[in-house]
C-alpha cells in the first residue's frame, strides 16, 4: 500500500510538471516582458500618464489573452491528467478491502466461523475430577512443581473461558483422538509468588501478574493408558500438542506453543479486557 501511494505521488508530480512546464515558462516569459514594458512605461512618465495607462492596459489585455491562449490549446491534456490523477485514488479506494492486514496480536482473537456457532449452542458440562494419585507421578512433578497444591477446579475459572476450554477438550478428542486433563487452572497470588521464586524456567509472571489469577488461563496435558502425559520429548505428546494448539487458536485462545520463550505447549490462555 506504501509503495502505491509512493508511486502515485510521483506519477502526479511527473505529470504536473510535464504539463506546467510550458505554461510556467510562457508565463515567465510574459512576466519578463511586462516588466521591461513597464519600467519603459515608467521611464516615459513625463510623457504623459495617459500614455503610461493606455502601455498598461495593453500589457495586461496581452498577458490574459496569452494565458487564455495558453489554456485553450492545453485543455486536452490538462484535462486528461486531471481524470487521471482522480481515478487513481478512486481505483486504490475500491480495492481496499481485497488486502487484508495484520494486525498485532488483541486483547481477543478472531473465532473462527464454525467454532462460534459451536460456542453458542450447548453448554459444556466440566468432566468429573481426576484421582489426586495421577498428578503425584514423578513425571507431572518434574513439569509442574508443586503438583500437589495446585487448582484442577473448573468451577473456578472464568465461565466463558471455561467453554472455550472444555470445547477444545471436546474437539482435541473428535478430531484427533487425544483425552486431555487439566493440570491447573486457577492459581492463588501466592502460589504464583512461590512458583516465581523458582525461576524463570517456571514462570516469569509474579503474583497477579498472570492470567491464571483471573482464571483465564490453564495448563493441560494429555491421558494414555490411565497415565499423565506432559513430556514434550514424547513424540506423541508433541503431536497432541501441534493439534491441541491449532483448536485453541480456532477458539480464540492464545497457546503457550506459539510463544518465543518460554514456549509452553500445555498452557492457554484468553486475554480480554476484564483481565488488564
């Protein structure tokens, strides 16, 4: 778009001055002309200021039949470039909306068509709770420290986050075959504070610094063979998340997956106004 209106900008210049250019020096020209008339004019001043008036009037009849004469025998072209230089403007306009533009990243992203329909139909009811022996696993305590005081309520995140996470359960499993669990959801300011002080490998966010205060976001992994799987080493895991990541962005969801680091492939999160 920057270009085209670069190459407007000097097109009009180009033929501006291309058409101006002769009337601009039969202009100057005449100006020079007048002038030397009238300081002559001037000179013979003690003839007669009769004399002077009559030199002048025909200096000035001269100059405006000459720029008359000038204009008629130019109209074609002034007229021309005058179409021109409004039809490119008017042909930029009516071609506006087949660019599309990339904006930065909102607050809400763009649901998709056939997901918002889905969000608006039934409500999704939040899977019965896991048993707590699941998340004790060394390996769910490798990748969620502190596994055992986190918040796997659904009843405590944001309702309409809340649909939109269970529907990516519901989608991860139609479409790919993948069960999903949730490993954490809400989280106090003090845990927050606590995984902090962890380190930047953990988390980067301090207390109410993080969506997961608001219950607007959520870490989740996948269940196989009655087991938690979170590894992203685990070939399978890594499938499950490409696919977990594309439905969350169908949703309108922003997926750990995408992010330049950490990236966190089991955390999505719905940023809105509300959590600011």
């Amino acid at each position: 778009m920057l270009l085209g209106v670069l190459f407007y900008l000097l097109l009009a210049a180009s033929l501006t001055a291309l058409l101006l250019a002769p009337v601009r020096d039969w202009a100057q020209a005449s100006t020079r002309r007048w002038w030397q008339s009238g300081r002559r004019a001037a000179a013979a001043w003690t003839l007669g200021t009769q004399a002077l008036a009559r030199h002048a009037g025909r200096g000035v009849r001269h100059l405006v039949a000459g720029s008359t004469g000038m204009l008629r025998r130019r109209a074609l072209p002034l007229a021309a470039a005058l179409a021109l230089l409004m039809l490119l403007p008017l042909l930029a306009w009516s071609l506006r909306g087949l660019q599309r533009v990339d904006g930065l990243d909102g607050a809400e992203r763009a649901v998709d068509q056939r997901v918002a329909a889905l969000l608006q139909g039934e409500e999704l009811v939040a899977p019965p709770p896991l048993p707590p022996a699941l998340f004790m696993t060394a390996e769910v305590q490798q990748w969620l420290p502190m596994a055992q005081l986190a918040s796997r309520q659904w009843e405590l995140l944001d309702a309409a986050f809340r649909q939109r996470l269970l529907l990516a359960f519901r989608l991860v499993r139609e479409r790919h075959g993948y069960d999903m669990v949730l490993l954490e959801g809400w989280r106090s300011p003090q845990r927050q504070a606590a995984l902090a002080a962890l380190g930047p490998s953990v988390t980067r966010a301090g207390p109410n610094q993080s969506l997961h205060q608001f219950g607007l976001a959520a870490d989740c992994a996948f269940l196989r063979d009655g087991k938690v799987v979170i590894s992203e080493r685990d070939p399978w895991a890594m499938q499950g998340y490409q696919a977990y990541g594309e439905v969350a962005r169908s949703l309108g969801l922003t997926w750990g997956g995408d992010w330049r680091s950490p990236r966190d492939y089991g955390h999505v999160e719905w940023r809105r106004d509300a959590a600011r």
